[in-house]
C-alpha cells in the first residue's frame, strides 16, 4: 500500500473530512492526520475529546470485502494499533471489544470506522478507519476522566514521538490489511482482549443485559452467554463490565 499524507493542524473531524474526500473519489491509502479536532466523533453518536496532545488520523481503504468481513477491519486495526502503542512505548495494551484501546485499565485510543455501501454489488464502496490516541493529555472533562488516560504522560509530547506512532500504526495497519482474511491477527487479538471470562452487561435496545464474556470467534464476534444459559454471538454493539 502507498500512502498519501495530508497532514493538518486543527480539523473539526477527520472522519468526516476523509468521507467527503473518499465521496470525491480520493485513492485507498489516503490518509488524513490532525493534531486537533474540534468535532471530533466516537461510536454510537458520542463525541472524542481532541485536544492537541492527542494523535487523530483517517484512512481511507477500498477493501473488496462483503459487509460480514468489514467486521474483520474494526478488529484487525485495533491489533495494529495497539502493537504500534505497545512499541513505542514498552507497556502493554489491551483490547475491550470491539476496538478499545486501554492501557494501565485505561481507555487510551477509540477506533471509529464508518462505511459506504456500493448499492450494485452489495459491497463496499470504501471504508474509513478513523484512530484517535491520547498521546499525553493530562486532564480530560469530568465525564470522561475516570476511565481515559493518556500513552505518554509521563514525558512531554513532542513532533518525533507522534509522527513515529503515526509512522508505525499506519504501516501496521497496511500490513493487516493485506492479511485481514487470513485470519491470523485473531490470534493477537484474543491475546489481549480483557472481557473473555468476565461479567458483562450487553446493551441492546436502550436495555440493559447481564450476561458472561466467554470468547470471541472466527469473524471477531463477541461470544456471550445469558444466565439462562443461552448464547449469542454479538457483531456489534456495546458491553461494560459488570462490577456488582
Ligand atoms: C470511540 O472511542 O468511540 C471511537 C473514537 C474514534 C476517534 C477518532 S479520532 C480520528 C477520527 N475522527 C473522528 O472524528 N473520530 C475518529
């Protein structure tokens, strides 16, 4: 894969700047990179909080995958994100399906990926894969600074630590592009995913579900199983863990 860079200050998204770029028929592998958002978007409708001591990139691919195996592109990035994290700064990372990044049991980095459908062949169109990493942000808003933490806090942010991590997270992410349906990133995601075997809620519908992590399968659903035993394999969604 070649990439083309587009580096910016302060954008309000870049997810949704490289979807107005893909709609204009911008190549695979462009990539947008901003120090700042000022809008920037999580999953389910939620906003991600983008200070300028944060990493925010957009790539923009043209997988010829079916939508069941866009799946497959959520949870292959966040393996090649978290293996960049885990270079550049020696810790561990670990993954709460579908695409939380944590690290010391905080959320580090938030994966949005957003797709287009090609209405003649049922596929897709393209596929942006928007990567948000909290490089050293110290305080974060009241509603979010329990759980959100930052890679680097520790030492100050500087040019060469972010463009080495969007160096790495980039080519780590090209690199599973190509091998997405083999499968074999599957392995290191497991490895690192922390809800297998813990107590969950399942949220669906605006209702609230116990229920138990027990594995995550062959096309990266999460296997949860109900206090009436009965089972599910979840393809998207939300979980938390159950502390009660
Ligand atoms: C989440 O945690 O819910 C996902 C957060 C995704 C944030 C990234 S930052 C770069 C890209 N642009 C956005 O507006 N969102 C994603």
């Amino acid at each position: 894969t070649n990439f083309i860079l587009d580096v910016r200050k302060t954008v309000s998204s870049t997810n949704t700047l490289a979807k107005e770029m893909a709609a204009n028929k911008a190549p695979e592998g462009t990539v947008l990179i901003a120090s700042e958002q000022t809008n920037g978007r999580g999953r389910m409708g939620r906003s991600f909080y983008s200070p300028a001591t944060g990493l925010y990139l957009s790539l923009i691919l043209r997988p010829k995958l079916s939508i069941e195996d866009s799946l497959l592109i959520t949870t292959s990035s966040a393996v090649a994100v978290a293996k960049a994290i885990e270079k550049i700064t020696n810790e561990d990372v670990h993954i709460k399906w579908v695409n939380d990044l944590f690290m010391q049991g905080k959320k580090v980095c938030g994966i949005l990926t957003e797709a287009s459908l090609n209405i003649e062949n049922g596929g897709l169109e393209y596929a942006i894969v928007g990567i948000g990493i909290n490089v050293n942000t110290k305080d974060f808003p009241s509603d979010i600074k329990d759980i959100a933490g930052s890679i680097f806090l520790d030492k100050p942010k500087n040019q060469p630590i972010t463009s080495i991590l969007a160096a790495e997270v980039l080519n780590n992410l090209a690199d599973s592009m190509d091998k997405l349906t083999s499968k074999d990133y599957l392995e290191e995601y497991k490895k690192r995913s922390f809800l297998i075997g813990k107590d969950i809620y399942v949220l669906k519908e605006k209702k609230v579900f116990p229920a138990k992590a027990i594995g995550i399968d062959n096309r990266a659903r999460l296997l949860v199983e109900y206090p009436d035993s009965t089972k599910e394999a979840l393809t998207s969604g939300e979980v938390s863990i159950r502390t009660d």
